[in-house]
C-alpha cells in the first residue's frame, strides 16, 4: 500500500486540487491531504472549515483529511507515508518548492512527487478564488458547488 501526504492551506480547496489529487490517485493507492495550521498564516477559512470542504471535494476517493500544524516530516513518518505530492503551476512556484523539497529530504528522507497543473488550471490558486468572489465575482466553474456556496456566505455576495 503505497501512501502520500498531500499538504496545503487549501484556503479553500478549488478544481485546480482536487485534479492534481486525483492523479495523484493513480500513481499512489491512498492519499493523506495535510490540512496546514499555521500561526503565522491568516486565513479566510478555518483549520475545521477547509477539512470540512476538502473531505466533501474528495468523496468517494481513497482520501483521508486531516488538519496539521507540526512538521510536515513528522506527520508524513507516523503515517507511514512513502513520498509528498505538491502541484507545480509555474516556474514563480518553482524556488519555493525545490527548497522545501531538499529540506524534507535531508529532515525526513522523505521523496517529493510534483504534478504539474493542467493548463485550463495554471492560473487557478486560492488567491484567485477568494479575490473573485469577494467582489461577487463567478467563481463557479473554478471550485465545487459547496465551497462556492461556502465563499458566498464568507462574503454575503
Ligand atoms: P500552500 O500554502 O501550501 O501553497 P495551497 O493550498 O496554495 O497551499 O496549495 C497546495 C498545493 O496545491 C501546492 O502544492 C500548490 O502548488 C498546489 N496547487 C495550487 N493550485 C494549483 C493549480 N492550479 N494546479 C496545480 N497545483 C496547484
């Protein structure tokens, strides 16, 4: 049984997750998603509330949700997990990730897998997401019924 964190803010989950989750799917057998809680970060959604939306987008996957606010490689060990997965959308993600990358692999001896994006979803991020809704902005096609529902109470638009 091969297994993989998937980690994030996914602040909120949007179409651009759920389809680098699901390929994912069909190079690992069961995928953890590392709902991440960090002090330091604002969020729109909380830790409860973006599990919540995620575990809804990811019914009926081989998918658990779970939030976290320790060491990624910390978590990634007591799962018994083989490798990270992470999405690449451009080359401006391409800094961060190389370093995170290096540095799980010396703290943790943990691989990381990338999935580039597909194209329809290169400019996709939850910036984006919560930017267009919170000017009333049609965000339907960018994200699951129930977080566009969840956006349109966040902002009473
Ligand atoms: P983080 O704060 O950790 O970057 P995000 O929720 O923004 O959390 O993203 C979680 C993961 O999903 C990251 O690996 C990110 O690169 C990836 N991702 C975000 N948007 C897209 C997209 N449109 N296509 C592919 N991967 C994406």
């Amino acid at each position: 049984m091969k297994t993989a964190i998937y980690p994030g803010s996914f602040d909120p989950v949007h179409n651009g997750h759920i389809d680098v989750l699901k390929r994912a799917l069909k190079i690992f057998d069961k995928i953890i998603v590392a709902v991440g809680e960090h002090e330091d970060k604002k969020y729109l959604f909380s830790g409860k509330e973006r599990k919540r939306m995620f575990r809804e987008a990811a019914k009926g996957l081989n998918v658990e949700v779970e939030n976290f606010d320790r060491m990624l490689v910390d978590f990634a060990k007591k799962k018994k997990a083989k490798a990270i997965v992470r999405g690449l959308r451009a080359v401006s993600d391409f800094d961060y990730e190389f370093q995170a990358a290096l540095m799980n692999r010396k703290l943790g001896d943990i691989e990381t897998v990338f999935i580039m994006t597909r194209g329809k979803y290169s400019y996709l991020s939850s910036s984006v997401v919560k930017e267009v809704a919170s000017r009333g902005g049609k965000v339907k096609d960018l994200v699951p019924e129930h977080v566009e529902k969840a956006l349109k109470g966040k902002f009473g638009v």
